[in-house]
C-alpha cells in the first residue's frame, strides 16, 4: 500500500469514527427527549401542552388539518375566505351557534388560483367589519413584485412561510386551492404527499389549523390520493342544490361533514348556503339553513336525482346508505321504484280525500276547543 492509499484508508477510517460518535451523540440525545416525553397512565393527567382552543364551534379547532372540496366552480372560494373573514372579524354566524366564531384570530389567506381583482373584489363583498389580524399572500402580487411563482411544493418556500407564520402569530393558514399551490406534485400518488406532510405536521405542533381547498373528482370525492384524508380532523363537501339558478350572481349549494373528529353528526347537520349578489349592491346577502339527513334524501329526489349513485355523490355518503334511507322512505310511504332509479310516490285520489277529511276533522276539534277555553 502507497503513501497515498495509506492516507485515504485513515481519512475513510476517521470519518467512520465521527461518524460512530454523531450517531451515539444523537442517540444519547434522543433517550434524554424519551425520558421528559414519557409518562405512565396516572401521570398523563399532568402533562402540559398548548390547549386546543376551539376556532369555529366545536369542529374547528387550533392545529386542525382541514379540508373543504367540490366541484369546480360551485362555491369553494365563497365559503372558504367567508369563514376566513369570520376568523379575522371574530364576528358570530347568527342563528348557527354550530359556526359560532369563537373571538378574532390572526389569519392567512394564500390565493394561487383566482386573479387580485377577483380576490380583492370578494373580500370586499364580505366584510361586515374591521379584520386586523386577516392577511392575504396573493400568487398574482408575488410574481409582479418579485418575478417568482407560488409553489408551496417546494421546501425552502415552506420553511419560509412556517417562519412568517411563527413571526407574525398566524393561528389559520387557508391555502386555496391545493392543486395551484402544490405545483409538480402527483395527485393520485399517495407518496408524493410525504413532501407536504411533514410541513403541515410541523404547522400542526406549532398550534397552526391549515385549511385546504379542494377540487372533487367526477365520482364526487376528493380528488387525488386518499391518504391526504388521514391526518385531517374535519372534511367538508360541497354539492350543487339543483334548484339553483345558473345565471344568479355568487353561489348556492350543500354543505356537509364528510370527516369530523372533533364534532358528531347531529352537532354538525347539513346546511343550505347562498351567497347572492343583487345588482347594485357591492355587498353578498350570505344566507344558511339547515337540513337533516332525511330532508336532504327526501329534496334529491323531488328535484329529480333518481339514481342511487347520483344521490350518494350528492349526499356524500355510499350507496349502501342511500339505500337504508330509501327503504325507509318507502317504509313511510312517500317514495317508490322506478327502474334503478326512485321517484316521490304520488298520492291516490282516495288518499288525497282521507287526508283533506282527517285535516278538515283536526280543524273542527281545534275551534271546539277554542271556544270551551
């Protein structure tokens, strides 16, 4: 062996030897972090960690990973920048203490779709007060100002935005909407996800709820790999109301939880939304009710939604469930087949007359007792 071989063999052999001692080093470390971290049944009571504040009733809530989806065009960004303005406001959603807004939050609102206008436009439209702590990161104003594109799929571009988050005590990102933002990333590749992932965890551990904004494929679920639903705490679907007229300015449509740790389904029943523009008026009339579950299966089929698959995508649940609802429907008497399809059972003329004379009989009993009162 030469003098040079010689050299190359030591250097090899020390650099092994370094590397040894790091890894005992970072073991050593590691073993110290077990011991504070661990903790036996009893003492976990007495661990201390930042609570998880709730954010929006009791199915938001600080650190959550959430997720609001639909079709292209139907309402995403409406509902998405009017809960972030709610946020920012700290204002109530009247008459749905299920939404209720609990206090002012600090808020980021990242736009990498819609044009500045569009954006500047529909804040406007739904403000109903001072937001100091909402703030926008517009794709449009990035580019002009600085030459660069938005893409958070890139690591040093989530490293820096965690960092702003963390200086200015962001507490909600929006990202809007996760196929714009995530350039380069495989949507139905379920490992592409590791490249966000551990950004949105390290969002998490710092009490940062993320909210995505999502397109639905053509089965009417979200589109991409599923394993993106894993770390979610909450997941909304959007569905088109079919009584909604195409030409009206803003949107109307369906809301409900297709995912919800936090909340159960009774806490958190289907809503109706509208958000109408009339003309002449810079502001949107925001609009909500409320439906159960069967009142929803019942209005798909009087607007004409026969299949059962049609319903399921509507309703956001399988085809196994809309069955149970229509074997109960019929079970009630309102609903029948047709084909493959259902459709509302019209009443008999006989039924028709046995109900008017049954209402007529309830009537005559009310006055009477009316009268004896």
């Amino acid at each position: 062996m030469n003098t040079m071989q010689t050299r190359a063999a030591s250097e090899s052999t020390l650099k092994s030897e370094e590397r040894r001692e790091a890894a005992i080093k970072l073991e050593a470390k590691w073993t110290e972090h077990f011991d504070k971290a661990i903790s036996n049944g009893g003492g976990l009571g007495g661990l201390s960690v930042p609570a998880r504040e709730p954010i929006i009733g009791n199915w938001f809530k600080k650190g959550d990973l959430g997720f609001i989806y639909g079709e292209r065009g139907l309402g995403k960004t409406w509902l998405a920048m009017f809960l972030a303005r709610k946020c920012g406001e700290g204002g109530g959603i009247v008459n749905l203490p299920e939404w209720n807004v609990h206090g002012q939050r600090r808020v980021l609102y990242v736009d990498g779709e819609m044009p500045l206008d569009g954006t500047r436009e529909r804040d406007a439209a739904l403000a109903a007060g001072g937001a100091p702590g909402l703030f926008y990161l517009h794709h449009e104003a990035l580019f002009h100002r600085t030459g660069e594109a938005l893409n958070l799929a890139e690591p040093a571009a989530q490293a820096a935005l965690l960092k702003r988050c963390l200086r200015d005590r962001i507490e909600i990102l929006f990202l809007d909407n996760l196929s714009c933002l995530f350039s380069g990333i495989r949507e139905n590749d379920a490992d592409a996800w590791d490249n966000v992932l551990p950004w949105l965890l390290e969002l998490r551990r710092n009490r940062i709820a993320v909210v995505f904004v999502a397109h639905s494929g053509r089965n009417g679920l979200m589109r991409g790999t599923s394993r993106r639903e894993d770390a979610a705490f909450w997941i909304i679907s959007l569905s088109e109301l079919r009584s909604a007229a195409e030409s009206q300015q803003g949107a109307k449509f369906l809301t409900q939880f297709v995912k919800n740790r936090n909340a159960t389904e009774a806490d958190c029943p289907p809503l109706e939304w509208g958000f109408i523009r009339r003309p002449n008026d810079s502001k949107v009339q925001v609009s909500w009710k409320k439906l159960s579950v069967p009142i929803l299966f019942r209005q798909c089929v009087e607007e004409g939604v026969s299949s059962a698959t049609d319903i399921a995508g509507i309703m956001a649940v399988s085809k196994a469930q809309v069955s149970r609802y229509a074997a109960r429907a019929m079970k009630e008497g309102w609903l029948m087949k047709n084909g493959r399809g259902y459709e509302v059972r019209r009443k008999s003329e006989a039924e028709t007359n046995y109900d008017r004379v049954v209402q007529r009989a309830y009537e005559i009993e009310r006055a009477r007792a009316g009268k004896e009162n």
